[in-house]
C-alpha cells in the first residue's frame, strides 16, 4: 500500500515524483496528474520551511528533481501554449516547488538553470502571452482564478531563480523575458482598470451567478500580486548595458501615466470600491509602483535606445507608429494634467496613512520629472528635428509641439501655473524648445508672433535673482540657442535687444559668487547668450559695458561682473568663452559700422560719445590680461589663440592701448593658464630652476629640444608663429599683431617681443617668400629697420 501523501517527507515527494515522471509515458491518465498535483503540493509546502534540521534544498537540489520538474511541465503542456483546464492545478503545484527550491539557494538556482526548468518557465508565459491581444487594452484580459494562480507562480519562480545569481539572469534577459513579463502583466492588470469595470474578469463560459464580490477581490488581488512581482523581477534584469525595452513597449509603457491623468484619473470607482477597504488601498498601491516602474523604464528606453527616442517622436506625428496609441502626447498630457488620485486622500483605517501620501506625493513628483528627462531627451536627438519640428500649418508656426511648449511657458508667465508651482513645465518646455531650435528660421519664428517668445522669456518670473536655477538653466540655454541666430538675423537680434535679455541675465544673479552645482553651466549659457547679442552690436556692446544693473549691491556693470567672474572662476570654458565677449566687444566698437540714415546728428553724435565712452572702458589692465591669458591658455585651440591675437590687436590701436598689450603679453600669465607642457614630454631631466630661467629653444624642423614652458602670452605666440601645424591665417594675424603692437610699444617690453620673435619671423621670410605669410613677416621686419 501507498503511503498516504500528507505522510511523506521531503526527500519521499521527491523520489514519489521521479516514479510519477517514469509513470507517465504510459500511463498519462488523470488519476496519475492527481497524484503529481497531491505530490508537489505536500514537497512545495515542506520547502516553504528554511530552519528545520534537514537541509531538504541542498540535498533536494542535487538530485534528479530539477529535471523532473522540467519534464513534469512540457508533459503537462503537451504542446500546447498554455495548460488544459485539468492540468492548471499540477502545474501550479510544480511551479511552486521550483519557486521554493531555490529561494535563497544558488545552487539550487544553478541545478534548476542546468535542468532547463527557467526556460520552460519562460517558454509557459511566452505562451500566455501569446493569448492576449496584440494591442494594449483598457480592461484587464478575462482569466480564471487557476490560470492567474499559474501565471502569478511562474513569474515568482523566474524572480525567486533571479535574485543575486546573474547566471540565470543573463539567461533571462538573452530570451527577452521583460517584454513577455511587462505586456503579459499589463494585461492582467491593466493600471487603474479596477476603477473602471468588473464584470470581464473572468473568462465568458463563466455562470453570472459564480462572479461574486468574493471571486472579484480574488481575482483582483491575484493581478495586483503578479504586476508586483512583474514589477521586481523587471527591476531585477535592468542594468547599465543591456537596455530591456524596445519601442515595441511603448504603448504598454504610457498605459500608467494615461491612468494617472484625466479623465481617467478623476473618474470614480464602481459600486465595488466605493468605500475604502484594504484591498482598494492595495490596488492604489500597486497602480502607483506600476507608474514609478513605467515612468523610470522610460527615462531610460529614452535616455540608451536612440530607436525609442525616434519611436516617440515618429508616433507623434504619424500615431499608427503605437497602433494609434499616442505615446508621446500621453507623456506630455501627464507632465501637463497628471496629478494624485483623489482616492489617497480619503481618510479611512483601511486608507492610506498621512507619512504614506507625503512621500507618494514625492514620489510622483519624481515620476513626472523623469517623463520630462525623457521628453527632453527625445527633443535633443538630431534625428526628431523634422518630427517635432512643423512648418506645414501657417496658423501654427513651428507646429503643435513648439506650440505647446511655447502655451506653457506663457501659462506659466501670465500666472496660470506659476502659482501652483509648476515651473516643471517651463524646465521642459525651454530645454525642449532649446534642442530644436536650429538655425535662424527657427529662431525667427518663436521670436515672431503669435510665440513672440523674448518677451515670455524676459519675465522677472522666469529671470528673478530668486528663481530656482533649473529654471534659469532652460530659459537661459534658450536664450543663448535664439542668440546664436542674431549676427545672421539683425531682426532677431533686435527682438531679443528690445526685450532686455542683456539686462535680465545680469540682473539675474547667475554670474554672483555662489556654490550651486548647477550654476557653472547656467553661466556659460549666459556667457553664450551675451557673447552672440554683443557680436556686430555697438548698442548692445555700449549697453553692457557702461549700463549699471538693477538692484546691484554694490553697483556693477556687465562688463564688471564679467571680469569678476573670469578671475575668480576655476572652469577654463568660463575663463574663456567669456573672454569672448570681450573680445566681441572690442569687434563691434572698434569696427566700422555702417551710417543709420533714420538716426538725426545728434543721435549720431550722442551714441559715438557713448562709444568711445565704451571703448576707454576697455582699456583696461584687466581687459588686456584677460586677453592675454586666453591667448597663453590655449595651446590646443587656435581658433582662441587667433580671437585673442585680434582683439589685443585692436585694444592696441588707441593710443592707450599699445603699452596696456604689450605690458599683458610679458607680464607672469596667472598660474592656471601655466600648463606643464604644450607638446611631447622631455627625456632630459632638468631641475626646476633650470627649466624656470632657460629660453624655448627650437630645432630647426620646428621641434624644441626641450618642454615648451608658456609662462607668459608672448611665450605662446612664439610657439604658434613657429609652428606649421599652426594654420597660415593665424601666423599671419600674429604677424600683423606685432607690426601694430610695434608702432604704439615702447621700452624693454618691446625690445622683449622683438628679440622673442625675430628669429622666426627671418624663418619664415626665408621659407615662406612671397607668401601671404611670408609677406606678414617682412613687414614686420622691414618695419623693425626703419625704425
């Protein structure tokens, strides 16, 4: 006689269990199934115990078991995709079994993955997957309570094999296995359906009479169970290199941030939950973590797959790409109109807790932040400048993207959203709108109305010295993306000059001495914003160098702020590019600018007093080691090198200007522009005096025999005029420089620069002959003769 199941122990199951597999090919009857189904109950029940004093996993594991289960399930299938009505019960009681073998047990974990029993696992809820609608659906796919069992204990048994053991998650994730989990789980439990409809839980065939409240919270609360798994086991396979999404997902994806959003979100629950009860509470749960999941898969399907960025992009203009599902609009109605359920605000026992909401509340908060890095990323690839970007509708310029963002920045300017704080919308809408604004159409249309975004931009709610800085960060980087336009587009200029921009950023506060980890970019925005709109402006050049700012304590100008701001700087893309503005400076007011006939003489006479008035400004020590230094530090970028050079040439056309140049050139350059080499590193040693007091001498191919050391600006012009890597345009800038520094110099710093770089302008004579730059150095020569 058999011995009675309850009797057996752990190790009698499983022996029970391989008789049973031997059973079956010839004797596959259902007496047989019960068996299995009684069997695996008793050895999955024994297995939940961890403590007792048999190791039943260890000793378990290393038998045929894993095996048998394997077999136990693809007999059960015998197959077919999913299990028959009269094998639900054994196959859940197999699953089971594996899910306890191997919790906490990597050997296990090891024996199951060797048996094929992971895969098979896989392979039953590719199956079930298979079942369900290709698109996603707004109610939950009818199932019955067995098949839910099935499908909920699977997944626990790839989450359980899972854990802190990468070979069978390496497995997993070459299968694909988060797809099949996340569309299988989604239709399940599709976010927030419970709000919706009960009545097509349960497959069609079942008796109206069977759906009782009862079999509803059942069914509810098996979904609510796997979408939480689904949820851990997908958390599980993520990392930083294998992306578990394709666009594919995306319509699934978006199902959460739709349910959060009207009207779905205000919509009140049926008759069922009407009144809070722990399982409402526990569905409003699992809705949020399927939102927290969904908003964080796809920050990162945006961030690392270029494919769903361009996915995103496409369905918004062509919704058949998401079968009609509208993705991107969905991500952007949520950054919009998402907001938290009424429901956690209902005070009950069976409720959600006061700490519980306030740190939902954050968490949502986080959600929609990482939707708009998602929109934001989707905006900055090149790819999607056609998609997002619309000029086939004169009644909506830029199209209803640009539309939109450019409607919630002037929301948020007229006071609509700015009073419920929602400057998350403006983040996005100028970060946005900054990644496909490209060229000067682009610019002019958002300058143009009916967008006339300058004046939107220029709002001391945006601007303000008290302005969170993400925020100054997309208005500014706007701001300088519209400017790069205005030396090609003088009407764009002219908007952004009327509006006040210059003025704005410096009455900001973004250029103040403070310790935010953001500012540094938000200053090199600015710096690029005012670099551009003082480019070819003599207005803009006067207004920002002799104008006081508003509300400065101490006064200031922007062209004090500017200087404070280079010198104390530790960022060489600060120190340099804000040189540029003084170097723009200097272009447009030292430049002749064409005659304005609109203009009477006394404007005319009015505006070159404020001119020069400018200009003496500039003259300055300050200026002209600024200059000097961005000459010195740019050993690697001759474009800088060749602006330096120009603008110093310039400053030393004034009378006063000559002795402030040359005395920049020769003067120790400040310790952060004094790199350790500008070229090939010496094999002969050298004490630091020796290197301190010796000359750069070159070889006559160019090479010097020893480490260049620049410690001063004049160091590194004799490098770059020596230099034929060097192009021709810059050496014969320098040349130039040092004919017209030559005529206003004077003293031993002349006498410095002559001796410096005679030798290599003799060089260049000879080699160079007739040359445009050979003929730049024997001027410069001939001119050292005269004298």
């Amino acid at each position: 006689m058999d011995t009675p199941p309850m009797s057996l122990t752990c190790a009698q199951c499983a022996r029970k269990l391989g008789d049973l597999v031997a059973q079956l090919p010839v004797n596959d009857i259902e007496e047989t199934w019960k068996e299995v189904e009684s069997t695996a109950q008793q050895l999955a029940n024994g297995l939940r115990v961890r403590d007792g004093p048999d190791d039943n996993h260890t000793m378990l594991g290393k038998t045929l078991l894993p095996q048998n289960l394997t077999t136990l399930l693809g007999s059960a299938l015998n197959g077919a995709l999913i299990p028959g009505a009269s094998r639900t019960a054994p196959v859940f009681e197999i699953l089971r079994v594996g899910a306890n073998l191997c919790v906490e047990h990597d050997q296990n974990r090891g024996h199951l993955l060797e048996a094929g029993f992971p895969q098979a696992v896989v392979s039953l809820l590719e199956g079930y997957t298979d079942t369900i609608p290709e698109e996603p659906q707004m109610d939950p796919f009818p199932m019955s309570i067995a098949h839910l069992q099935v499908v909920k204990t699977a997944v626990g048994v790839l989450l359980n094999a899972t854990l802190t053991y990468e070979p069978v998650r390496n497995r997993l994730i070459s299968l694909e296995v988060a797809k099949t989990i996340f569309r299988l789980s989604t239709a399940l439990y599709p976010p927030a359906a419970w709000k919706r409809s009960t009545s097509n839980l349960h497959l069609p065939d079942a008796f109206p009479t069977d759906i009782t409240f009862d079999r509803i919270a059942e069914s509810w609360t098996i979904r609510a169970g796997l979408s939480s798994w689904a949820g851990r086991l997908i958390s599980e396979l993520q990392d930083d290199v294998h992306p578990l999404f394709s666009q594919e997902v995306l319509p699934y994806l978006v199902q959460s941030l739709i349910a959060f959003t009207p009207p779905l979100l205000a919509a009140p629950p049926p008759p069922h939950f009407a009144q809070p009860s722990q399982l409402r509470t526990t569905l409003l749960n699992t809705d949020f973590d399927l939102l927290s999941e969904s908003c964080s898969h796809l920050e990162s399907s945006a961030l690392d797959v270029a494919d769903v960025r361009l996915s995103l992009a496409r369905g918004f203009t062509f919704p058949a790409e998401h079968h009609d599902i509208p993705c991107f609009s969905a991500m952007l109605d949520f950054v919009e109109k998402g907001n938290y359920p009424p429901l956690w605000y209902v005070q009950s026992e069976n409720g959600l807790e006061g700490g519980d909401v306030s740190k939902k509340e954050k968490a949502f908060d986080d959600c929609k932040a990482a939707v708009i890095k998602a929109v934001v990323e989707v905006s900055g690839d090149e790819r999607n400048l056609d998609l997002l970007w619309d000029d086939s509708d004169d009644a909506l310029p830029g199209g209803e993207f640009v539309s939109r963002m450019v409607d919630w920045i002037r929301a948020f300017v007229s006071g609509e959203t700015s009073g419920n704080g929602r400057d998350d919308l403006v983040i996005c809408a100028t970060l946005s709108l900054g990644n496909i604004t490209r060229g000067e159409s682009h610019s002019t249309i958002l300058l143009s109305q009916p967008h006339d975004i300058a004046r939107l931009l220029s709002s001391d709610a945006l601007l303000a010295p008290s302005t969170d800085i993400k925020l100054k960060h997309g208005v500014i980087g706007l701001l300088k993306h519209l400017a790069q336009s205005s030396s090609q587009m003088p009407s764009n200029r002219a908007a952004l000059s009327a509006a006040g921009v210059i003025q704005l950023i410096l009455k900001s506060g973004v250029w103040d001495d403070r310790s935010d980890f953001m500012l540094e970019i938000v200053q090199v925005n600015a710096i690029g914003a005012i670099k551009h709109l003082c480019n070819n402006s003599v207005d803009n050049a006067c207004n920002f160098i002799l104008e006081p700012v508003d509300s400065q304590d101490p006064p200031s100008t922007g062209l004090s702020q500017l200087l404070a701001l280079v010198k104390r700087s530790d960022t060489v893309a600060i120190k340099s590019e804000g040189t540029r503005i003084v170097v723009n400076l200097i272009r447009s007011l030292w430049t002749n600018e064409r005659r304005d006939e609109l203009l009477g003489e006394e404007e005319l006479q009015a505006r070159q007093q404020k001119r020069v008035k400018a200009m003496d400004a500039l003259l300055t020590p300050a200026c002209a080691e600024a200059l000097a230094a961005l000459i010195g530090r740019s050993a690697k970028h001759l474009i800088l090198i060749n602006e330096g050079v120009v603008a110093s040439s310039l400053l030393s056309m004034h009378r006063d200007g000559g002795a402030l140049v040359l005395n920049a050139l020769t003067i120790p350059l400040p310790v952060e522009v004094t790199p350790s080499s500008t070229g090939p590193a010496s094999t002969i040693a050298s004490t630091s005096s020796e290197t301190m007091e010796s000359p750069i001498v070159f070889s006559p191919t160019g090479a010097s025999s020893k480490m260049p050391s620049v410690r001063h600006a004049l160091d590194q012009l004799v490098v770059s005029l020596k230099s034929e890597s060097t192009p021709a345009e810059v050496r014969t800038n320098i040349c130039a420089f040092l004919g017209q520094i030559s005529k206003r110099g004077t003293g031993d710093g002349l006498q410095r620069l002559k001796d410096a770089t005679r030798p290599i302008l003799e060089e260049l004579v000879s080699v160079h002959g007739q040359s445009m730059l050979g003929s730049a150095a024997k001027k410069v020569l001939d001119m050292w003769m005269s004298e």
